[in-house]
C-alpha cells in the first residue's frame, strides 16, 4: 500500500501485522537516562536542515507483512530499483521483518556459511543476504524499519543519509521523554558511527546504499532499525551463534543494547509498537509532505 504522506488514523498492533513480544529485560531508571545525555558529547541534529531536495512528492509505504524472509528484505533493493528507473517518486518505506538473521554480502562468504545457515534455519533464524553493508543484525516482529529511498541529490555525502536519520529518531523519541545521542557503542552488535543510544545502549542503527543506473541517475537507500520489543539476550545469542558456526571470533554483549519498552519501563503502553507507528507517521508527514 502507497499513501501521500498525511496524518494517519491510530491503528491496533494487529492492523499493523505488529507482535509484541512478553518478555523484555530490566527497565532502564528515568534518571540515569537524563543524567547520561546530559554529558554526550556528540548530539543529534536537526533531521530537518539535512532533507533533500526532490522533484517529486514524498509517498509513504505501508506494505502488509512479507512471511518470507527473504522477498521481506529484499522489498527495500525493489524500492530502491523503481527509483533508480524513474517509476516512482522518494518513498519513506514503514515495515517489520520475519524473524531472521540478516547479513553482508562479506560474511555470506565465510567458510561453513551453508552449514551455518541449514543449521540456523533450523533453530528458527533463516539467513538473508543484504546488500548494505555493517554486519549480522536479527530482525524480527519487534523491531521497526524505516528506509528513505529517494533519487541522490548533487552535493549529497553519506553523513547527510546518516544525520537524516538519526535526526529523525531523535526527534521521535523526544515525544517519550528520551534525550538520544549518537556514537559507537562497544559490545553491540552491528556497532558504528551513526547508533542513536540512550544511555549508552544502541536502540537504533542505520546502514545505507546507493545505485547507479546508466542513465546517470543515482539513487539513495538510508535505513534505520528501532529496537521497540524483543528479547536482546535471546537474539543477540543468535548473531553469536553464526559468527561461532563461521569459525569467527566476534561476540556482542546483549547489554550493550536496548529496547523502547525498556527505556520507557512501566510508561510503556500495551500498543507500544501501534503507537510508535502512529507517532512516526505523523513526523514524517509534517516534514516530508510537499506544500499545497
């Protein structure tokens, strides 16, 4: 589903295809938030000064949830493709995943990455190959993807894509009472530059690509993932899991990571993800809509 931005209805989670998880770690105090941001030294900035300019309106991109893991992850490359062509205008693209362990193209070629792959598809982690780069991320139900896809602006450097985006998230969480910054957190899985943390935990990170066609145009794909509900010991013992099984020696700590629910602790709704989504929708419509 393709919508002009604008404000939305307030959904359920299940109208979103979104499932909550139950279990979640030990909430982080209110305190030690605000006593932490108050000393980072690398702040957010103004998502709004670093939109880009385009020639045609921004839409909005709601797909019903993909069972596959595969086409669930690949329908950003698709994205990034029509816009490559010209057949559609910058898309802001809102979805959850199936639970799945995604990975680089660099670690698809580890040695015993098919065995690693049958056994963890076993044990409920198929493996997908993505193009962007980073490392070994899980995703799942109670993680949210935002993707900008949009036609590359003369000028535009990768910083720009990742301030955008950390801007953006900043912005959101703001509406929760949370002050985020930006830098590497140690021990965290799929670490850089451009993690919003609160608290010195990574609650989201971004990756972004870019396509040439032969045409001359170039197209732009910045992503983010938010960590809202999920179990982090569980799924960051995944990641482990397959760097062990490829003869690596990387392993994260679940600690270093955190989710929303955690950061909000008892004010945390019931429809965290619904409302979130809501919240999410509404920022990007102020933002990204074009004048009347």
């Amino acid at each position: 589903m393709i919508v002009v931005l604008k404000p939305p209805a307030l959904p359920g989670d299940t109208q979103r295809g979104f499932l909550p998880s139950t279990r979640w770690r030990i909430p982080l105090e209110k305190k030690d938030i605000i006593k932490y941001n108050r000393c980072m030294s690398v702040t957010c900035p103004d998502f709004d000064s670093t939109l880009p300019i385009v020639d045609r309106p921004w839409q909005i991109d709601c797909p019903e949830p993909i069972p596959d893991p595969a086409a669930s992850i690949g329908y950003d490359e698709q994205l990034l493709q029509r816009v490559l062509s010209g057949d559609s205008g910058p898309v802001i693209c809102i979805k959850h995943d199936p639970r799945c362990l995604v990975v680089t193209r660099r670690e698809a070629r580890f040695p015993h990455f098919e065995e690693a792959a049958e056994i963890l598809a076993g044990e409920g982690w198929p493996l997908v190959v993505r193009c962007s780069g980073g490392s070994c991320v899980p995703q799942g139900p109670g993680i949210l993807n935002l993707s900008l896809v949009f036609p590359k602006p003369k000028g535009w450097l990768l910083e720009n894509g990742y301030r955008l985006l950390c801007g953006l998230f900043a912005r959101l969480l703001e509406g929760y009472g949370l002050a985020a910054g930006i830098g590497e957190v140690p021990g965290s899985f799929c670490d850089g530059r451009y993690n919003l943390q609160v608290a010195g935990r990574k609650l989201l990170g971004t990756a972004q690509r870019w396509a040439g066609g032969s045409s001359g145009r170039s197209a732009v794909l910045a992503h983010a993932c938010l960590l809202v509900d999920l179990d982090l010991v569980e799924a960051t013992a995944a990641v482990n899991r397959f760097y062990r099984l490829c003869g690596q020696e990387l392993q994260f700590d679940p600690g270093a990571c955190a989710t929303l629910r955690e950061c909000l602790g008892g004010e945390a709704s019931g429809l965290l993800m619904a409302d979130l989504f809501t919240r999410l929708e509404m920022l990007l419509g102020e933002f990204f809509s074009s004048p009347d």
